[in-house]
C-alpha cells in the first residue's frame, strides 16, 4: 500500500521512455522514435534516477552505456511492461469464465499418473497450459516467485502465509524389494538386510527423501550410503536390478511402470509412516479453480490407487 503523501518509485510511461533508450542507445534517437520531445525524454530519465538513487546509464561514452543499476532495471522494466500489457487479455477472459495462462508445477513421482489429467481438466480453463516436472522444492521456489500458479507436491508450504491448500491424497510409504529377497517382518530384520544388501535412496533433495532419511533415524539406524537418485524410476530401476532394497510408495513404484515381476512391495516394518500429496496455489487469486482442481485430481488418484496391486504384508 502506498502512503499518503509519496510517490511510486516509477510509473509505465517512464519505464517505457527508459527502455526506448535502452534500444535507441541515446535520448535524442529515443525521443524520435516515441515521438516526444528530448527534453521530455531527458527529464523523465532525471526523475527516474533521482527515485532510484542510482545513475542508470553511464553518460561519457557514445551509445549510452547501462550502469549495473540501469542493466538490472531493464531485466525488471521489461517484465513489469509485458506483464501490463496481459492485463486487458487477463481481464476480458475472465469475465468469460476462462484465463489465458495456467502454469502448474508437478511433482515427478506423478508424471504417469497426473500430467496428461492435469493437462486435459486445466486446458477447459484456460488458453494456454505449462505443466512442468521436476522436485517439490523447485515448485515451491517458482510459486512463491510467481513463476508458477500452482503445484502438486509433497511439501504443503505449511509455514508459508499467502497460500491456499488443498490434501489430495496419503499413500503409505512401503519397502521395495528385488523380486525373490526373502519377506521383512520387522525392524530388527530391515537391520540385517541393511547389513547385506545395498539400500537405494531417494536423493535428499527431494521431501520424500528427507522424509524417509527421518524415519530411519527414529527408526535407529543408517544404511550405509551408496546410490541415490532424484527419481522414482532410477530407485526402482535399480531395486529391480537384483541385491537391493528401498522404501518407496505405490505412486513413485507406479510411476517407474517396471514389471511386477521385477519387484515386490511390502509393508514397511515399524511404525506406519506415509506421504501426503497435496496442491498448493496463491490465495485467492484464480477463484474456485484451484479447489475444484484438487477435486478432481484428488478423485483420480483415489481411484488409481483403488487399481493398483495391494502392498502384501
């Protein structure tokens, strides 16, 4: 909010008259091709620089040089001028009951079984679509950065104001095995097979690696540490290798679509641990879409969860 009695640091016009010089690479040549004078275009220049407390073009040499200030603003200017220049497209699909742009980050261990829904239900809501793979954290970054609307990931940004939340689905975390590695009953055997089988296991980055690392230390042990990867299929891939071992979850074994006959999933010895995937988006700022959004992936994922095979005991 703006007090009274100050100004903004700058409007569009004079951002507009400072990337036409940027171009032109002088105020005379700038003046000329926004057709105003070059006084005018010299003292909007001034002004803007006097707000920013920082020279923005360096004046001894011939074009106009950027200063570091002058280069960082233009990145920004540029932007903010683009950005304008959306709204009046913003608001006339709005009032049509559809936006131009949906930018959705996914959490990877849901490529198979969202991306094509997530696709399908958001394209009836809006001209253009991104949907875009990648770790739960690099999701969160991108909407807090307002270079995502929303995401679907492991991580709730609980302790984050500003957002809206909406459980999609818990899955129970279960333990991988190589097919024919003899059954797990207890934590005291998850040690021994500790002991004499490498554990494969998602990459810290990642929350459902952070997750499991967690548990193993109430758990009271650490396996020792060997292949890691960022991906549900390079966890399984390598589980189904043979010798090995892992704690996954029915979506992330889903996701790698390996042959049932390569692995086989139990339930995790110990106390009963799961993940929760849920959807996160900007408060009230796309109306109902994001709630009716996790609706309906939340019903997708239940059902496909529903198809897949039971995790044995």
């Amino acid at each position: 909010m703006i007090e009274a009695g100050t100004d903004p640091l700058f409007d569009l016009r004079s951002l507009e008259i400072f990337l036409a010089v940027c171009e032109a690479g002088g105020m005379a040549a700038a003046a000329r091709q926004i057709r105003v004078t070059q006084p005018a275009v010299s003292l909007a220049i001034a002004e803007l620089e006097r707000k920013c407390g920082a020279a923005l073009f360096d004046r001894a040499v011939r074009p106009l040089a950027l200063t570091p200030a002058g280069g960082l603003l233009r990145q920004r200017a540029a932007a903010l001028i683009e950005d304008a220049r959306e709204i009046p497209a913003l608001l006339r699909g709005a009032a049509q009951g559809r936006v131009p742009q949906l930018r959705v980050g996914l959490v990877d261990s849901l490529g198979r079984a969202l991306s094509v829904e997530v696709a399908q239900w958001l394209g009836a809501q809006a001209d253009q679509v991104s949907v875009l793979s990648g770790l739960t954290a690099a999701h969160a970054s991108a909407l807090l950065t307002r270079r995502l609307d929303m995401l679907i990931g492991v991580d709730d940004l609980q302790e984050t104001p500003g957002l809206e939340r909406y459980e999609l689905v818990r899955e129970p975390y279960v333990l991988l095995l190589a097919k024919g590695m003899e059954p797990v009953r207890s934590v005291t055997d998850l040690k021994r097979l500790a002991e004499r089988a490498p554990f494969v296991r998602f990459s810290a980055r990642s929350q459902t690696g952070v997750e499991i690392e967690r548990h193993l230390r109430r758990l009271g042990f650490e396996p020792e540490r060997g292949m890691e990867f960022d991906t549900p299929f390079g966890v399984t891939a390598s589980v189904a290798r043979g010798g090995a071992f892992a704690i996954s979850t029915p979506l992330c074994i889903h996701e790698a679509q390996l042959a049932p006959s390569k692995v086989h999933a139990m339930r995790l010895p110990g106390p009963r641990i799961s993940r929760t995937l849920t959807l996160v988006a900007r408060h009230r700022e796309l109306g109902a879409i994001p709630r009716e959004f996790a609706k309906a992936m939340r019903q997708h994922l239940a059902e496909l969860l529903a198809r897949l095979p039971t995790v044995g005991d």
